[in-house]
C-alpha cells in the first residue's frame, strides 16, 4: 500500500488553500480509448491509498441521470453540464470525482474547469489519446462497426468531430502497450502537486460505472 502525505494545508495552482475538499479528474478521448480502464485503474490506486473517490463514466450516466438526452450538439453540451455538476458536489464533499466521458467539445470541457476553479476545487484534465483507427480496432462494445452498418449515428471519431484538447494536464497515449498503472501513477503525481489528499479514510463508490449503453458523451 502506498501512503500519501497527510501534508499542511498548501495552495494549489491557482492560488487556493487544500481545505479537505477532493478534486476532480476529467479523462476525455474517444470512445474505446481506454477512458474508463485509466479512471478505474487510478481508483484502485487511490483505494489502496486511503483515498475516497467516485467514478461518474458517461455511458451509464446516459442510462440514468442523463437519458433524456440525445446526441445533438447541445444534447452534449448539457451532457458535460451535468455531469461536471455532479462531479463538483462529490469533490465539494471531499471526494476526487473521477470522469469518464468522451466531452468532445473543448469549450464543454473549458466550463468544467472554470466551476471547478470558481469553487476552489482542483481540476485535472487527462487526454486519452487514443488514434481512431486504434479505438476502431479494439471496439469492445461493437460501436464502430455498428456505425458502419448504419445501425448507429453521430459516434464521435467517426460521424462526429472530437475535439482534441490543447493544453491537456496530462496526456496518455492510449496506442501504445504501457501499463494501465504506470498511467495512473503519473496522473496521481500530478494530481498530488494540485491537491492534498485528507490524513485518512477510503471508500470508492463507483457511481454510475458500467460497462453497458452508447458511451460517445
């Protein structure tokens, strides 16, 4: 088990003061990226560290809490609203939100940052950054073909633009065979130079975690 620091309070990058609030990490890429293996990945880095965090991934978000929506572009845009909404209460009670959704619009992903910023909470954007063809190839959940065969519309990559991040604060390149814990141990040093983690308590509540539904954000 790896401990983290039970540090002073710090102020984090943009000058606010660590209070016992969590933070969130933001994993957007497209769909079959490897989003949801990274987010649970650093979950069970940070339950082996007595972190307490949640998991809020995007496809079964839209089974749920999100189903009401379709796939146009303001049908994402509220998607990103929302979800950013619910990871900003979890952090807010000290929880690191972690999300896993595809956010193909920087602009969505620009809002989320700023409400995280506005309410002092730390915030992580991590590209994914998987090729098409690499997601294509895997294709897990058969999305891809399945748009090929007309079966399925506006699946980002394919049908729909995604836009990929400029200025990601981390960036994992999802085409190659690097250790899925490898990644998380780099996204978790960076969170640790924004955040500082409570002294103890450990409680993962995978909210909205499937592996079922449309995951296309």
């Amino acid at each position: 088990m790896r401990d983290l620091p039970a540090a002073p309070m710090r102020p984090n990058r943009a000058g606010s003061v660590h209070d016992g609030r969590g933070a969130t990490v933001w994993f957007t890429g497209l769909p079959a990226s490897g989003k949801s293996t990274a987010a649970a990945t650093l979950a069970n880095l940070l339950e082996e560290s007595g972190v307490r965090c949640c998991i809020l991934d995007g496809d079964a978000l839209r089974t749920g809490l999100c189903s009401d929506l379709d796939f146009s572009v303001s049908g994402r845009q509220e998607n990103v609203r929302r979800v950013l909404e619910v990871a900003l209460i979890a952090a807010q009670s000290g929880l690191v939100s972690l999300v896993s959704l595809v956010s193909p619009f920087a602009e969505g992903r620009a809002r989320a940052r700023a409400r995280h910023e506005e309410q002092g909470i730390p915030f992580l954007e991590v590209w994914v950054s998987t090729p098409a063809r690499e997601c294509e190839r895997r294709d897990p959940k058969g999305l891809y073909s399945r748009a090929r065969r007309g079966e399925l519309q506006d699946l980002t990559g394919l049908d729909d633009p995604y836009e990929i991040p400029s200025h990601p604060d981390v960036t994992i390149d999802g085409s190659t065979s690097t250790d899925a814990s490898d990644a998380a141990k780099v996204i978790l040093d960076e969170l640790l130079s924004l955040w500082t983690p409570p002294p103890r308590g450990i409680v993962v509540s995978e909210l909205a975690l499937s592996d079922k539904g449309n995951p296309q954000g």
